[in-house]
C-alpha cells in the first residue's frame, strides 16, 4: 500500500506544482500596471496587513523599498481575495457600495491610495466583520447541500448504463 503512494507520489507533485504555476500565471495576468511609487504602495500594504487578520491571515505582507510598474503575484492575490468578498459583502447589503474596487483601477498612486484608504475604513468595519463571520457558516450550508446532492448520483440505473453503452457504439 505504501508504495503504491509512494509511486503516485511524484505524480501528484507534478500535478500540484502545474496547479501552482496555473494560479501564479492567472494572477500575473490580473496584476494592474501602472506607475507605482514606494510610499502609496507602503499605505496599501499597512491597510492591507490591518484587513488580513480578519481573513485568519497574519499581518505581515513586507513593505516596498522601491518604486514598481506591475504589482507583484501575490500582493495581487491578497488584493485580490479582499476585493472579492468586499464586492460580496456590497452585493448582500452589508457595506456600503463605494467599499467596493477594482484591481484593473489601480493605475496609479492615486489609485493606490484611494484602495489603501477603501481597505482601511473596511478594516474597522463592524458590518463587514459581521459578514465575514456568517459567510463561513453559509458556505457550510451550501456544502452540506453539494454533498447530499452528490450522494444521490452515485449508482446509475440500469438504463443510464444502457444508454452509456448505446452512445458508445
């Protein structure tokens, strides 16, 4: 049995680092460009190290110590996790609709400020703290649904199998 995973093993690596560089390309393709400068990035990062423990992250994205053109991967990707459940908790009435951004906005230093300024006054939202405490048992109802529904797919009737075997000649 052992090395029967052991064999998969390599396997699954492979698929996981593909996995991983997917997601690296799909979020180099989202990073915005624009004229970046040290100190509008830092406010950005502060606010967004004050809005990542709410996220169950630590706070400790690194400050920039120099000007950029494109944002990098993986500040994309935590700008891009706030944007999503900001736009969510907008669309459930829960924040105000001028919370909301856009990652493609962000141009500029002015851009960057406005985001940092949008993410700070989230950051000490009590509505939007709410919301993040009741969409986690929400996307547990919502699984809990997926699964049943799962279950009762499993075996197929004798016709589907008919028509499986039908379609196949």
């Amino acid at each position: 049995m052992k090395e029967e995973m052991m064999e998969k093993m390599p396997g699954l690596e492979v698929e996981i680092q593909m996995a991983e560089e997917d997601d690296e390309q799909s979020f180099d393709g989202m990073a915005p460009e624009g004229q970046y400068s040290v100190k509008p990035l830092n406010n950005l990062v502060k606010a967004a190290n004050r809005l990542l423990p709410l996220f169950d992250q630590t706070p400790d994205y690194p400050a920039f110590s120099e000007d950029l053109t494109k944002l990098p991967t993986d500040f994309v990707r935590v700008l891009a996790m706030f944007e999503g459940a900001i736009s969510d908790a907008v669309e459930k009435d829960m924040v105000d609709e001028e919370m909301q951004f856009e990652l493609e906005d962000i141009t500029d230093d002015a851009m960057l400020n406005v985001v940092a300024g949008k993410v700070n006054s989230i950051a000490s939202s009590k509505d939007f703290k709410r919301y993040l405490k009741e969409v986690p048992s929400e996307m547990g109802e919502e699984m809990e649904m997926n699964e049943e529904v799962e279950t009762e797919d499993e075996e197929p009737t004798e016709e589907d199998v008919d028509t499986l075997f039908m379609e196949r000649m």
